[in-house]
C-alpha cells in the first residue's frame, strides 16, 4: 500500500470515529481577524410604518403575543438575526390593546419612537412609555404591555434572542394569569431610562467621547443588561465622525434628525425611527446633515466580559 493510500484509510477511520485531523482540516477553525459574516443594512420606518399600521387591522394581540416585525439580516443563509447576537424588531400597540405577560431567559429593551399613553409593566412596576424613552426588560422579568390613550405606538424592540440561540439556555412561559396580579405604578423605576433625562445628561456630558464615533454620549446603565449595553448619541448637522471599527455587534435606532452611515461596503442615508445595522469588525463613519440623536445598542459587554472587545479607529 502507498503511503497516500495508507493516508486515506487512517482518515477514513478517524472521520468513522467522528473526529477530524487538525493537520487537515477541511475548513479553518482558528483566522487572523474576525470576517465579514452579517451585513450592514438599513430598515426604514417609512417603509415599516404603513406595514405595520395595515397589520394592526389584521392581527389583534389575540393571534399574536406581539406585533412586531423583526429585522432579518440579509446575509445568506439567516432566517431571523439582526447582528450576529441581537435581533431588532419593530412593534406596535393600538389604542385599548394589552399584550399579555410573558417571560424569557433572553434579555430585551424598548426604545418608543411615537405614540403617548402607554405602559409597560415589567415585574409588577408599571411605567409610562414615552417617545424617547429606553425601557429595560432583563432576562426572566415579567413584561406585559397596553395602550390606553388614544394613539398607536410605535417602538423598536432590541433582545438578545440569537445569542441565546447560540448558547442554547431558551426559556420561554406566558403568565399563568395572563396579567400579574400585583401591579403598582412609578414614574421612575430602573428599568426606565427617560428621554428628559437621556438630553440633561448629555448636556452636562463631556464634548468628544471616546473614539470620535459621536459628537456626545451617555450611557444608558453600566451596562444596562448583563449582555447588552445602550449608549445614546448626540451629533450635530455638519459632524463627521471618526472611522472606527469595534468586535462588538451593534444596531443604531434614528430617534431624530437625518444623516449618513457608511459600514463596509454600503451607504446608508437614515432619518427618524429609522434602524440600521453594523455588524462586528466593520469599518463605520457617520456623516450627520440634521442635528441628530441616535440609540446604539451593542453586545459590547459579551465582548468586554470575555476579553473580545477589540476598537480602533482606521
Ligand atoms: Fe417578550
């Protein structure tokens, strides 16, 4: 026998036991840097808007636990990921509609975009949703939400569902009761971030954050969520920011104003409610036309727990 044939036989017993050589792998286990994997991309609330309007009118919170649309990275192959870790997804709530209690191990928070007069309740506290406002669902809490005045709310929701995914700890139940029993209401609870808060902060912040991604940030929570971090970002007509390229996933919510994000190879022009994604290791700058505040939310504190984060300006 050559020792070619010699070769293949002893691969063949390796692959019968399940395993493989390390010396010849059919695809790498270990690259130089992380790769291109999700794309960046822009969903846009004009687009959305209408959509979910029209659904409103289709589906009652009775046939769905929640009316939302979720964003659905392009890259081939995924059926439901944002970024490689979050999912985003738009949401709505109409007038007199109360989406029931349930509870997941994965994380989530809800930034309003419009509509006034309603309320989450999220392990018994009841709390105002207000456009602006950046509201906490931490693993395993009990979220209920309703309208009672008289407009549609829109929100955009951000959880770490595809993490979860990927580490497999998926729990999910409805309230037994459908609503929790003992509610009481707050104007402010730590799960609560409001917008009147979120602007005196950055008022008072230090001009040129870290890295020249904005033009001001705050933090929103150190981190808010074990998994996830939010940073509100302030940019004037005119700011162009650094180019800087971070492992940490990340997804920017348009709460006002309008510009430009440019991320590896596309262009992206955003405006009011509008959400767009830059996946790890991109290389991103904003280029901002109307004074603007934008919501990023990120894996960063998956990254920076185990010494993955990496951040550098180009
Ligand atoms: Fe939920």
């Amino acid at each position: 026998m050559s020792t070619s044939a010699e070769l293949e036989a002893l691969y063949a017993k390796i692959y019968g036991l399940h395993m493989e050589g390390g010396w010849h792998r059919k695809a790498p286990a270990l690259w130089p840097e992380p790769r291109a994997n999700f794309h960046p991309n822009l969903w846009r609330y004009r687009d959305v808007k209408p959509i979910l309007e029209q659904a409103g009118g289709l589906v009652d919170h009775r046939m769905a636990d929640r009316r939302n649309l979720t964003m659905t990275n392009p890259v081939e192959g995924n059926l439901y990921s944002t970024v490689r870790t979050l999912v985003a997804a738009y949401q709505s709530i109409k007038p007199g509609e109360q989406a029931e209690a349930h509870r997941h191990t994965p994380s989530a928070l809800r930034i309003i975009l419009e509509g006034q007069r309603s309320f989450t309740v999220v392990n018994g506290t009841r709390v105002e949703m207000r456009p602006g406002d950046v509201l906490l669902t931490p693993s395993w809490s009990w979220h209920s939400h309703e309208a009672v005045g008289p407009d549609d709310c829109f929100w955009v929701d951000v959880l770490d569902v595809p993490l979860v995914h990927l580490l497999e700890p998926m729990f999910f139940e409805r309230h037994p009761d459908k609503f929790e029993a003992q509610v009481s209401d707050a104007q402010e609870a730590p799960i609560a971030f409001r917008w009147t808060d979120s602007l005196r902060r950055l008022d008072a912040s230090a001009a040129a954050p870290a890295h020249g991604t904005a033009e001001r940030e705050i933090e929103l929570g150190a981190p808010a969520m074990k998994t996830i971090a939010i940073h509100v970002q302030r940019m004037s007509a005119g700011f162009a920011s650094a180019t800087h390229r971070s492992t940490a996933n990340a997804i920017y919510t348009v709460l006002d104003g309008e510009g430009t994000t440019r991320a590896g190879e596309r262009e992206m022009h955003w405006q009011l409610g509008d959400v767009f994604a830059v996946p790890a290791w991109q290389a991103y700058r904003h280029e901002v036309s109307r004074d603007a505040h934008l919501v990023r939310v990120s894996d960063e504190p998956v990254m920076r727990a185990f010494d993955l984060l990496r951040e550098q300006n180009l």
